[in-house]
C-alpha cells in the first residue's frame, strides 16, 4: 500500500483542506493518506480552536486515513525543528512521498532553492547573523540572507508561511537522506494570514476570526468548512462549554508570570537574550493578552515568536526539558485516529518502525510524552473542571477508529 504524507494542524479542517487531500492523492497516486498533525498548541504559539480529538474526527471523515500526532517538543517551534520533527514521523511511518500546500507550487523551485542554499550556506549564515545582531527578527534577518545567496523574491520568496514551512520540509528530506519524494501544490483562493472570509475556500485565521467574534456557527462559516467540521465545532462547545483562544488563558498566564522571578523565566524555551526583563516590566500594564504582546513585540520579536514563548511560559516547558531531543531523532509515533484503511496500513508498517508505535499515555512514560501530558493539562486548565476532567480521559483511551 503507497501512503502519502501530509503536515497539518487543522485548526479547524475547512475546504481548503479538502482540496489539499483530493490534489495530494491525485499528485501521488497513494491509497493512504496520512497526517501528522499538531496536538492542542500549533506551530505559531496558539491554543487550537478545539482539541486534537475533535480535529482528528473531522479529518478522518473528510479523507484522510490516519492521523498522527506532533509531539509538542516540536509543534511548537520555529519552522526548521517543526519540519524535522513531522518529516521524521512520517518516515517513521513509511510514507513514500509528502505533498503540502505552498505559495509557490513548483516543487523544483524548493529542491534548487536547496541545492543553492547548500552550495552557499556560509554566506547565507554570515549575513543572517549580520541583520540579527542589527537587531531583526529572524524571517526578516533569513530574507535579506535569502537574498544575498540569489534566492529572491523574484525567484522564490521565502517570506511568505508556506513557502517557509515547504522548504523547511524538503530541507529536512534532502538533509536527512529519506527515501520521500517531495510534492507541493499550489494554495488557491486566499492567503494564509486572510483575516476575512471571501471565498467557500478561506483561511483558518479568517474561520477562527470569525466563530470567535460570533460565538456561533452561521451560514458564512459553514460555507467554508466540510459538515463534519460543524459538527464537532458543535459538539466540542457542548462539552467544553467554550472554543480556545489565547485571552482565555491571559489570567492564568499574568499569574504565572508574577510569580516568577527573572532568572526562573530565563529557564523557561524562548525566554531569550534578556527577554525575561521585559516581560515581567511589561507585565504590570497589561490587561488582556493582545495588549501583553503588543507591549514586548519588536521589530527583532515577532508575535509568533512571543506567542510560542508564552506557550512554553504556560506548559512550564524549560530549555533544559527540550535540550534531550536535539540531537535525537523522534522518541516515538503516536497515533490519534484512523480509519479501516489506515488500520490495515499501518499493521502493516508498525514491524518496520525503528521507534515505539504509542496510542496513549502510560505510567513510566517517554519523557517527550511527559512533556505533552503537561501541554495537555494546560490546555485545558481554562475549562470547568467536571469539563477538563472528562476531556482529558481520551488520552488515556485508545485510538479513535472509525468504519
């Protein structure tokens, strides 16, 4: 059985997505596709909008065959380690090409892009560490660098999300050596940062935008994602009580940080270069979430990189906690959900796998899935408790298998 790969966060599956499933089959020509998708904080320092079990419902009923789960010591990471961390679980499960979305939607634009970074990688880190110490952000400091070596905008812009994460992905492929063919398919209708619906085909930040200013499911959100994704909208905020978002987690947040000392947030992944200074400055004249990260964003600290920040912040995950997996290949695959074909694919290839195939938390577990059970509590902490409680138990049950 051929399976194709996809990286994905689904935050939430829209129509968008299903094209992406329908055009990756078509490109590949598998008979299984297979996801490995963010758990409940995404790869720009974001709560989901609903939890993994949820998305992983909707995606399986839409068309994809197995969902695996991204390990938060990856998720949430700039765009190279999350790219190591989804490319190496779906080597892991044996897929033979990976196709994802990109703004570009010329596959030979990413591997010569490659081949020229390679040939001139010194150059290219000479001028990023030259705009950094000049006090840019890092995608803007990797732009000018980008240029310097030939790859402009003109020819490939890699300023823009997707080509970043596509790039990253066939990096990791070619870098690595895997026995994966790289595909891409060109995003259509809308831009990955579009914060208003125009089209039944939009972007997740103009649905998220959307259903947390409405509170509701109207007639121009359900236009733009697939009918399993409304009904575990639906169901969800039956549980829940709530959708996520970050100034649901602004008071406990503000409480983690007041109670924390500078050299206590310096141990914390993120808190970088003096950063802990001004947060716990910025801290005291605060009142929501979107106000704390407009008082430390920078031109050299973006808001993605501020969000991820405060996401560790709230998890509790330190430098030191990650520091084991840098130099590992993934602790272990874990999968979410599947359905009877993925069952049959992956009986298949859990005898080939180098790494434990996992479904839940245990007692003595990986310490990468530690770190997760941790992310998990968090996530939910903002939910009543009787609600929280029944939430968390799916991870102690075995995967989600459907018919």
């Amino acid at each position: 059985m051929n399976a194709c790969g996809l990286i994905v966060e689904y935050n939430p599956f829209h129509n968008g997505h299903v094209y992406h499933i329908e055009e990756a089959k078509k490109t590949s020509g598998a008979d299984c596709m297979v996801a490995v998708m963010s758990g409940n904080f995404l790869q720009r320092g974001e709560p989901a909008i609903i939890d993994k079990f949820h998305r992983t419902k909707a995606a399986l009923k839409s068309g994809i065959d197995i969902i695996l789960e991204l390990p938060y010591i990856y998720a949430v990471q700039n765009s190279d380690i999350f790219a190591d961390g989804a490319v190496n679980t779906l080597n892991e499960a044996g897929v033979s090409t990976i196709c994802f979305g990109s703004e570009s939607g010329s596959i030979s634009h990413f591997t010569t892009s490659f081949h020229i970074y390679k040939e001139k990688h010194t150059i290219f880190e000479q001028t990023l560490k030259e705009y950094l110490d000049k006090g840019f952000s890092f995608p803007e400091a990797s732009k000018y660098a980008y240029r310097q070596i030939g790859l402009t905008e003109q020819y490939m812009d890699l300023s823009k999300p997707n080509n970043i994460l596509g790039y990253s992905y066939v990096k990791s492929i070619l870098e690595n050596n895997l026995a994966i063919k790289p595909l891409t398919i060109k995003r259509t209708n809308n831009n990955f940062h579009d914060t208003t619906i125009t089209n039944t085909i939009a972007s997740a930040t103009s649905i998220r935008k959307e259903l947390l200013k409405q509170h509701t499911l109207g007639a121009q959100i359900n236009s733009t994602i697939p009918l399993e994704t409304v009904n575990q909208l639906r169901v969800y905020k039956e549980k829940a009580l709530n959708w996520h978002d970050w100034e649901k987690y602004y008071p406990l947040l503000y409480y983690r940080v007041i109670t924390m000392d500078a050299n206590e947030l310096a141990s914390i992944q993120g808190v970088d270069e003096g950063l802990e200074h001004r947060i716990l400055k910025t801290a005291q004249r605060t009142t929501s979430f979107q106000s704390w990260v407009e008082a430390i964003k920078t031109k050299r600290y973006t808001w993605t990189r501020i969000q991820r920040m405060f996401v560790h912040i709230l998890t509790n995950t330190k430098k030191s906690d990650l520091e084991p997996f840098k130099r590992s290949f993934i602790p272990y695959v874990r999968v979410l959900g599947m359905n009877q074909t993925g069952r049959e694919y992956l009986n298949k290839q859990k005898k080939r796998m180098n790494v434990p195939l996992l479904s839940k938390f245990t007692r003595n577990q990986d310490p990468a899935l530690s770190i997760e059970e941790k992310a998990v509590h968090a996530y939910y902490s903002v939910l009543p408790p009787e609600r929280r409680d029944a939430l968390f138990k799916q991870e102690l049950q075995s995967p989600l298998i459907l018919d």
